[in-house]
C-alpha cells in the first residue's frame, strides 16, 4: 500500500521550473526530477537550462532546457507549448526566477551627516527608479506572468500546484536592499492572494522563504575573493543565524517536496514556509 504522506512520489507529474539555470532553482529541479517528474528548466540563458537538464538525463530522468523570459509573455507562450509538446500538461511550477539589481541598493545601512554630500555613496535619495523597476518586475511580474501562462494548463485537473520563491526580506527588510525587499514582500502577498483565488480550481499556492545561501549571484558580497574569508555583511547574517551558518541547497528540497505532493500537504494553501535557520526567530539579543 502506497503510504499517502510520501512527499517523494511526483511520478507521471509534469513539473516547470523558471531560474532553473541558477544554483537553487537547478537544485529542485533535480529534486523533482528525482521525485520522479517530468521536469522543464527554463532560463533566460538557454545554455544554462539545457545544462542542468543535459546532467538530469544523463542520470535517466526527464528533462529539457527551455529558453524563457519571465517578462516577455510571447517567450512564455513558446515555452509553455514546448513543454505541453514534449512532456505534457504542467501539473506543478516553480516560480523561482528573481534576483536584486545594485541600481536599488543603497551603499551605507544608516543615512548620516555628509552622506550626501559624498558623490561616492549611493543613498536613499539617489536609487534610481529604473534599477528598482528593474527589480519589482524580476520578482513580482517574473511570478504572475509564468503563473497566467502555465496555470491554464493546470485548470479542472486535480493535484496540481504553484510553488513560489519569496525570501527572508519579505519578513524583515535587509538593510541596503529596499527593492529587493519589498518585491519580495509583494510576492508573499501575491502567493496568499493567488492561493485563495484559485482554491476553487484545486490549485494549490505556497511559497518557500529561503533565509541564506551561497549562490553565484551572492557570493563576491558574502565571501571576499582575496582570502575567501567571510565579508562583514556576512559574518553580520552568521551571527544573526541561530545555527551559525548558511543554508546548504539541498536543506530546501524537503519542503519544496513536501509542498509539491498532493497527498503530504494537500490542505496547506497560501502559506510562506521559512527555511532559515532560525533567523526570523532571532531578535539579535
């Protein structure tokens, strides 16, 4: 007899994953295709998707490369009919595109005397409106876009499900990075917004907040190339970590899997699962 909370049986379900070309997005990718999914990598480089799906089967799963932009609506509708094409209908995606722009970062964590009349600093009042656009788009319209082109396929077919990508900023803002912060904030509030809208369809929405990992995107900020000792910035996030350390990749599968199946989390809808290490439970005393 099946047991009914194995969070690791995805056979026969057809999953697309958007950013799977970075560091975590490939990693659930492989611990879907693991699961036993039909899994669609798509990536705004189509080199980097096809990487990923090219070492997927090679170890005997399913999967293809896909080139997509989550903002432009025509390479999603190419993409969604490829994946229709070749896998079948999506019954599970992973809106895991996003990432920040230094153009909505401010230098300093505190705005104090002389910082503006210091050109080298960028403050408050000189982020830029286009990088921060830049940003609210990535994260926010990088989730409802792919979401409006690939839930058509999910609609009147039982079990299936959206799984979105938010972040600990959405819980408490990170200093220096208040775009990044508030659109990730908006993609929490979006997966709660989606989740009851959809509730009569039977598809699920949830999202996983990843606190810290290592990633290619973060890593010149967290590590210094010279010594590959911990910058400051990341040595502040160790310390407000409660287990001491960053996240490894793989830490987030477990739920990412528990939140795909069906039957281990079927009545968990519209939720933000943390996983942290403690950090958003940590008040720094």
């Amino acid at each position: 007899m099946d047991n009914p909370f194995n969070p690791t049986d995805l056979q026969g379900k057809v999953a697309v994953v958007t950013g799977g070309g970075g560091v975590l997005c490939a990693g659930f990718a492989r611990a879907l295709a693991e699961a036993g999914a039909r899994v669609a990598i798509l990536d705004l480089k189509a080199e980097a998707a096809e990487q990923v799906a090219a070492a997927l089967r090679a170890e005997g799963r399913e999967a293809i490369g896909i080139a997509a932009d989550v903002l432009d609506r025509a390479s999603l509708d190419r993409a969604a009919a490829i994946v229709l094409e070749r896998l079948g209908p999506c019954d599970l995606l992973v809106n895991g595109a996003g990432g920040n722009h230094p153009r909505g970062t401010t230098t300093k964590e505190w705005l104090e005397d002389g910082d503006l009349d210091d050109p080298s600093l960028t403050s408050f009042f000189d982020l830029d409106p286009v990088g921060v656009k830049f940003v609210f788009d990535l994260n926010f319209l990088g989730t409802l876009l792919p979401t409006q082109i690939f839930a058509r396929q999910m609609i009147g077919r039982p079990g299936c499900g959206i799984i979105n990508v938010s972040s600990m900023n959405a819980f408490r803002p990170l200093t220096k990075i208040p775009a990044y912060s508030g659109a990730k904030a908006a993609v929490s509030n979006f997966t709660q917004w989606l989740a009851v809208h959809f509730a009569k369809t039977g598809i699920r929405v949830n999202a996983v907040a990843p606190g810290f990992f290592l990633t290619a995107q973060n890593h010149a900020l967290l590590i210094d190339a010279a010594t590959g000792a911990m910058t400051p910035r990341a040595r502040k996030i160790v310390d407000h970590t409660p287990m001491g350390r960053f996240g490894e990749a793989h830490e987030l599968t477990g739920t990412l899997l528990w939140l795909a199946s069906a039957k281990a989390s079927g009545f968990v809808n519209g939720t933000v699962i943390p996983v942290d290490g403690g950090f958003a439970a940590y008040s720094g005393v």
